[in-house]
C-alpha cells in the first residue's frame, strides 16, 4: 500500500544490487509495528527474464562471485558508510549493469 511505501522512505539508493531484499526487511519489520500480517503469495510467482545472461563458462563464474559479492555487501550496508559501500558495489557488481 501507498501509506506503508512512503512510510518507510521506498527503495534504498544507497544499495547497489539488493535493494528488493532491504525493501522487504524494511516493509516487515514497519507491518510489524502496525500490527498488520506479512504474506507471501504463491499463487501469483514472479517471473524473471535471463535477456542478460551469458551461459559461457566464465560469465556464469562472473555470475557466481557477483552474486557472492552481493550478499556480502548488502551485510556490510549495515556496518560501513552508505556511500563506501554504493562506490564498493559499482565497481564490483559490474556483472548486472555494466553489460550490452
């Protein structure tokens, strides 16, 4: 809903890959507060498009240790300044913008 999205200022653009999963954590923790339930829906899945993807053997390791980069710069969001790890992302997560 429009209210909880403002509430919790939207999507971060501070976070260079990640940001869905720190929305998420965000909208939670506020539905929380409101006493309102948190739901998965299973009956509507998402579904993504692989456009971007290269199925070489050295781009699905690009892939790999993107990912892997990833996860550990959306922990580290917590622990080092915001713009440190937005730079730290650019440089390193190249693997889903940087290409065509």
């Amino acid at each position: 809903q429009r209210d909880a999205f403002a509430a919790i200022g939207g999507f971060s653009t501070d976070l260079y890959a990640f940001e869905e999963v720190d929305f998420v954590i965000r909208l939670k923790r506020y539905g929380r507060s409101q006493q309102k339930k948190f739901t998965v829906l299973h009956q509507h899945p998402v579904i993504t498009s692989g456009r971007k993807g290269d199925i070489g053997f050295f781009s699905l390791g690009r892939l790999f240790v993107s990912n892997f980069l990833a996860v550990i710069l959306f922990g580290l969001h917590y622990l080092l300044p915001k713009a440190m790890v937005r730079w730290l992302g650019s440089r390193l997560l190249g693997y889903w913008y940087n290409q065509r």
